[in-house]
C-alpha cells in the first residue's frame, strides 16, 4: 500500500469517527411516521399465514396488516404487540385495547380469558370483548386467550398457507384488533389477525421470529443514522458493513461518507424463545 493509499483511508476513518463524536449537532435522518401496534409474537410471515390485507386496506392507515393463519382448537393465545410513538419509539405505559372477534369481522370463535370470562360472538359494529392492557417500558404488551370450540370446526388445512376458498365445511374464526385509545383506524397502523380453528390438536407455538423496526433506506452524506441496539425481544444485536470506505459502522450508528450503497448487517444468537436474528438492509447515501 503507497502512502497515498494510507493516508486516504486513515482520513476516511478519522471522518467517520468525527462524525460519530458529533452526535449532538448532527440529527439523525429517521422521519416520524404513525403510531403502531406489532404483533411480535406468536410471529408470522408468508411461511404461516396468509395475507388478507386486500381486504381492508380501504379502511385503514396505509401500513395496517391483516392476515389469517389456522390453529387447533383448544390452543392457547399469549399475544404479544409492540406499541410505538411514530413506527420507532417504543411506547411505555401506553394503554392498549384488543378487541376479540373484531367489530364488522363475522367472528364467531369462542375463547376464555386468563380471569374466566367467555368471550362472545361478534355481532355488527359490537366486538365480542375488548381486553384492556397497558405497555410496559420496552412497549409491549401481552393478552392472553383460550379458544373453547368443539363444534363445527374446520378441516385441518393442507398447508399452514391454505386459501380460505378451500376450507371446509364452512369458516370458523376470531379476528383480534388492537387499538390505540383516541386513534382511528387510520391514525395507527396495525396488525389484523384472523385465527382459523380447525380439528387439529391444539398448536403449540415454538420460538417467535425476532423483530425490528423498520430501517430508513437513504442517507445523506456526513449524516448518521441510528440503528436500534436490540430486537423487540430486548436481545442485543451486532451491526456491521461490507460497503466501507462509502460508510461506517460505529456501534449502533450508520455513518455515511460516499454515495453509492451502504450494505448493513446486524444478527445475533437468538436465546430459547426466539430464533436467531439476521437482517441485511442497503441504504442509498446521495
């Protein structure tokens, strides 16, 4: 390596670690969004569950989710969510409501709370119950439920991906909708549930995917961005980049330098009740 070569990259360095120190005049670039409602666990994507958001996108904020996913009767639900401020922020002591066998959903699951109460069926514009909780300091917050059906279940699926055109005899299920008090519906997002009960057993859940936050993909240069130092199961995750000397990573913070692609990694071991954590995300630094 000349000198030339050298002291460029030492000058490369010695800007991003300048960057890095002037964190109180150099905002980050994450803009603020809606508030949100995540389920984070038991976790589903396009291997568990189907996405039904089609169906209601008209009603909702643009980033709501709904989806159906099948489980045996008898199954018991700890539902977990992730509440924030503006898509990011974890939001503490945030109260929570879950309304079981959603309003306008056609729900006509029969579940149990953790305290007894039967939960009834929805009826037009009424929910069958609606569960009253609050965050905690990370923003999450769990509901527990039993489904009691023993009739008129549904053959268990094919495939956990099932369409719904294909159930028979007929449809059987319970569509569970947070909401934020004071929010409409399109003043969070939010994830629509929909559970299936079929014959099967009742399912047992296993580790739940590990989560994040959704990551800007575009920086400007000599601006940082700050990447969250764990996953919504509270596990630290390592952040790293193939892309230097275009940016840096510095701990928990992006540091762009060049414009071209900035490729970020983070991962970690995962622990009994969550898989291990991988995510690769470019960012685009102009």
């Amino acid at each position: 390596m000349n000198n030339r070569t050298l002291k460029t990259g030492r000058a490369l360095v010695s800007l991003a670690l300048v960057i890095a120190a002037g964190v109180v005049a150099m905002p980050s670039s994450t803009a603020a969004g809606l508030p949100s409602v995540r389920l984070i666990s038991p976790s589903y994507d396009a291997t568990n569950s189907v996405d039904a958001t089609g169906d209601i996108a008209q009603y909702y904020s643009a980033d709501t989710k709904a989806f159906y996913t099948y489980i045996g009767h008898g199954t018991k639900l700890s539902l977990t969510y992730i509440v924030t401020t503006d898509g990011t922020t974890p939001a503490a002591a945030q109260e929570v409501r879950l309304q079981v066998n959603a309003p306008y959903s056609g729900s006509k699951a029969n579940w149990v709370t953790a305290d007894g109460t039967k939960v009834t069926a929805q009826d037009g514009a009424n929910f069958g119950l609606e569960l009253v909780g609050k965050t905690d300091a990370t923003g999450q917050v769990t509901f527990e439920l039993t489904n009691t059906d023993t009739t008129g279940l549904e053959i268990a699926p094919s495939s956990p991906i099932q369409n719904r055109d294909e159930i028979k005899p007929a449809r059987l299920y319970g569509t569970m909708k947070p909401v934020i008090p004071g929010k409409g519906d399109k003043e969070a997002d939010t994830d629509l549930v929909t559970f299936d009960i079929t014959d099967a057993p009742a399912t047992v859940f296993g580790p739940a995917t590990q989560q994040i936050g959704e990551l800007e993909t575009s920086l400007k240069r000599g601006k940082y961005l700050t990447l969250p130092a764990k996953s919504y199961a509270g596990i630290k995750i390592n952040w790293s980049t193939s892309s230097t000397p275009t940016c840096y990573v510095i701990g928990k913070r992006v540091i762009a330098v060049r414009s071209g692609e900035c490729v970020v990694s983070g991962s970690n071991a995962g622990n009994a009740k969550n898989l291990a954590f991988s995510s690769e995300t470019v960012i685009t630094i102009d």
